[in-house]
C-alpha cells in the first residue's frame, strides 16, 4: 500500500514528547476509513475524523493543526478520495 506523506507547514507539538511534522497517509482508501463519518458531527468533523482515519493518528492530533492547512491538506489528499472529503462549509 502507498503512502502520501504530507509535510506540515507549522509543527504541531502534540505531546510533550511528541512533535508532529509530517503526516504520512495510505491512498488506498478502506470501508473502515468511512467509518470515521458515524463519529462525527457535520461534513467538518466528518473529513477532520477521515483525515485522522487515513494518517493512522487520532482525531485530536488533526484538531491541533494549523487552520490554514485545512485547505492544504484536502487539496493535497482529493487525487485519491475525491468524493469523500467535504469542504467544511455547510
């Protein structure tokens, strides 16, 4: 399986052991993966659970990046799951 590996314009210090600057993603895309979308509340906490879903991270590591990569990482990841990442706005 492919890895896309997306680096981090900001860091995020997610523990105090550890410091998150890349985050590395599987393109192939599972059923398990959309299972992310029963967690949550809204197209938002839906993509911001598939994200956390796709890098293998938890769903609190996505919440603590950087808003103006939001943009940057459904750009990055749409290729491949195109009909699966909402944009966030309702």
């Amino acid at each position: 399986m492919d890895k896309l590996t997306y680096t981090l314009a900001t860091p995020v210090q997610f523990t105090a052991s550890r410091r998150v600057e890349e985050l590395h993603f599987h393109t192939e895309l599972k059923i398990r993966d959309l299972k992310a979308f029963d967690r949550a509340d809204g197209p938002l906490g839906a993509t911001l659970y598939l994200l956390a879903a796709l890098a293998g991270e938890p769903v609190e590591l996505i919440e603590a990046i950087a808003a103006e990569e939001y943009p940057k990482l459904l750009d990055f990841l749409r290729p491949f799951c195109h009909p699966f990442l909402g944009t966030g706005a309702s």
